[in-house]
C-alpha cells in the first residue's frame, strides 16, 4: 500500500543532542513537508521541499535541518540549537505543490520529548 | 496575509445527529483550495474533502458535505449522522496557488476544533 511513514513514533533527546526524524513516500509525490504541532493547537511549518535537493525554509526553522537527496525520503534533524523541541512531528506529502487542489497526505507523526 | 480563523475550539454532538464546523479565510488569491482534515487522538492527518475556489458546486463525500460561501469566505464542514468515531480534532486549511506559481503557495491550518459524539 502506498503512503507515508515516519519513523520513529516515540523519539527522546537528552541535551546538546541532535536527533533526525525518518520520513518516506512511495506516493511518488514532488513535494514533502516537516510540521510541528504543540498540545492543543494547529501546525506550524518547518520546512519544505518542492522537488530533489532543494527545500526552503517554513515559518519556525530555527534549530532544524533538512535534506532531500531523494524523492522518497525527507529526514528532519532537531538540532541541540532548538531549546524546546518537545512536540508532535507531522510530515506531510503531495503532488506538485503549484497546484491548490492537492491535499496533503500525512504520516502518523513522531512525538519527540527531552529527557 | 493568509489566514483560517476557526472559532470553535470545542463542539459537541448527540450520534446521529448532524453537525456543523466553522471555517473562515482571508486570502487576497483567486485561486485557492480549501480542506477539511481528521485528527483523532492517536495523531496522524486524515484528508476529508476539499472544496476549489471555481467550483460552483459545494463539495460531498460520503457524510461529509462542505457549505461554502465564497462571498463570506466561509467553508463549513458539515458531518451528518455522527458516529462515535467521528470524535477527534478538525482542522481546516487553505492552499493557494495558480499554475505556473514559482514561489512555494503555503499551506495554511487553521487551529482547530475538537469534535466530541456523545451516545
């Protein structure tokens, strides 16, 4: 079956660690997205990535970093430069994002917490 | 700037009865996409439907139907016959964006409203 998987489900982080969250696609999707949602309240995003080797910054990036070397794959790397990374992590895909009717396709998300 | 302004942060429910979620945007596009998503406590995105800008018809799936007022810029999702499982987060969201855009069209989500069904 095609769709997205993140892994893992549960990721801790002791301090001045990074930690990279997995995230694949076999939808074939061009586009792939990072999101991060705190308790109660909607997504904010990271960053995304429109085609391969190439990603732009989202509206909270500070103390993230991405790669996209394959059109699979979309890892997220929490920095120990982000202070407060305990959150739920949503990664997201979809066809060409130039495009307003596609919807993005979601994995189940990665809940990151400090030990 | 774009915007989804959803104003209910909790509803309830009787199972079975109808029910009703609001969303307004502001967007200054002409061409733009409007999604209800499903986010029940174990977290992952479920997609709903989606309603374009152009199309003239309110959008249906299944027990799901959108009521969009373009002039109000509102697209409210209404979920008939509730069942228990319908219990979870709805977000609703936005996505510009014409062909031939060159700049990343952002997708927007709105804050969220926690749908309970109650037997």
């Amino acid at each position: 079956d095609g769709g997205i998987t993140q892994s893992p489900k549960y990721l801790f982080r002791k301090e001045g660690q990074n930690v990279t969250l997995s995230c694949e696609q076999n939808l074939n999707h061009d586009a792939m997205y990072w999101y991060r949602q705190d308790p109660g309240q909607g997504l904010r995003l990271i960053y995304y990535s429109q085609i391969v080797n190439d990603f732009q910054k989202g509206d909270i990036a500070e103390g993230y970093s991405v790669s996209r070397e394959k059109k699979e794959s979309f890892p997220l790397t929490v920095t120990s430069a982000q202070k407060n990374p305990t959150a739920f992590y949503l990664c997201a895909s979809s066809f060409d994002s130039s495009y307003s009717n596609q919807p993005q396709h979601f994995g189940d998300g990665t809940r990151l917490s400090i030990l | 700037a774009q915007k989804i302004t959803q104003t209910q942060p909790g509803m309830f429910v009787q199972e079975k009865e109808a029910v009703t979620l609001d969303c307004t945007y502001d967007t200054s596009d002409q061409s733009y996409g409007l999604f209800w998503y499903k986010q029940p406590s174990s977290g992952e995105m479920i997609f709903l439907i989606y309603q374009g800008s152009y199309d003239e018809q309110n959008a249906t799936e299944g027990r799901y139907s959108l009521n969009f007022q373009k002039a109000r810029k509102s697209a409210n999702l209404v979920i008939s016959a509730s069942q228990l499982g319908d219990s979870a987060m709805y977000f609703c969201a936005m996505r510009e964006g014409p062909v031939m855009k060159t700049s990343y069209d952002k997708v927007i989500f709105g804050p969220g409203t926690s749908l309970s069904v109650i037997p």
